[in-house]
C-alpha cells in the first residue's frame, strides 16, 4: 500500500491529476493455485525517485529507470489511441491506408515498451492519416508495397507448456 500511494503521488506531481484513476489499480494472477509468493520489482521508499535523483548512472540508471517507468505506468490511467483506416480504389487495384492518433497519452507519458524517451515515442506514434472524404481525388506520391508472411507458432519449451497450462488452469 506504501508503493501504491507513493506513486499516485508521484504520478500527480509529475504529470497530472488526469493521469491518474480514480481508485488505485491492484493486479492480480487469473490462474488458480498460481504460485505468487514474491512481491513485484519496484523502486523502495515512500517518494519514488527517479534515477536522476538518487545519482545512478550506467547500468544501475538504466535498471532502475526501466523498474520506475514500469511502476508509474501501472498506476497511471490508459492511452486512448485512435485508429484510423482509408480504403483507396484506382481501377482494378484497391489499397489500404492506416494511421493512428494518440488522443490522451495516459500511461505512454511515463513508459512505451521498447523506449528510452517515451515523449519520443509518442511523437512516432501519432501518425494519422489526412481528412478523408469519400470520392476524393488523391495525389499519389509514392506507393510502398508491404509483403506479409505469417509464420506457425513456436513449438512448446518446457517453460511455455508450463505457462500455457496455468493459463487453461490445468496443473
């Protein structure tokens, strides 16, 4: 309950009251008879210092950044994205355009898997298509062909056969 409140308060100083819920977000295993006898990794203390100020550097920074980025984004609220899709008809061909906008950023302000900058990120992640009305005209460009393969799924170590029949609740 201390890391909770400590990063609800955390969250409200450094984003915003609307990023944060109404009520506080608690996770839980949806398997039964899991095993959840440890507690998460999570920054310590009642103020949740970033790494900046607690003076890390090097791999301790980059350890502890990446636990406290994890931790405010679990108790911040979601990000509400918009998709966007355009179907584009020339002849015979017929193309497919998508997009997508961030409306509210929610917890992305503080985390976006694969990031060091998540304002970065962000940016990368807004691209939207332009208005659209039905039976414009569109000035073509550039045309990029995309292939796409699919691949079967991977065979079952010992570890995933372990998680996919906790997940069925078998075992």
């Amino acid at each position: 309950q201390e890391a909770i409140t400590a990063t609800r308060r955390r969250i409200v100083e450094l984003y915003g009251q609307e990023y944060l819920p109404e009520s506080p977000r608690f996770y839980s295993s949806k398997t039964k008879n899991a095993q959840e006898a440890h507690e998460a990794i999570r920054p310590a203390g009642k103020e949740m210092l970033t790494a900046d100020q607690l003076g890390l550097s090097g791999r301790e920074h980059a350890l502890y950044d990446l636990i406290w980025k994890r931790t405010m984004a679990c108790q911040m609220n979601d990000a509400q994205v918009r998709q966007e899709s355009a179907t584009i008809t020339a002849a015979d061909a017929e193309f497919r355009a998508t997009g997508q906008v961030v409306e509210f950023p929610g917890f992305f302000r503080a985390y976006v898997e694969g990031s060091d900058d998540p304002e970065a990120a962000l940016e990368d992640r807004d691209n939207g298509l332009p208005r659209l009305q039905e039976n414009d005209k569109i000035d073509l460009r550039k045309l990029e062909p995309l292939g796409h393969e699919t691949k079967p799924p991977a065979r079952y170590t010992e570890a995933s056969l372990v998680k996919k029949l906790e997940a069925e609740g078998i075992g």
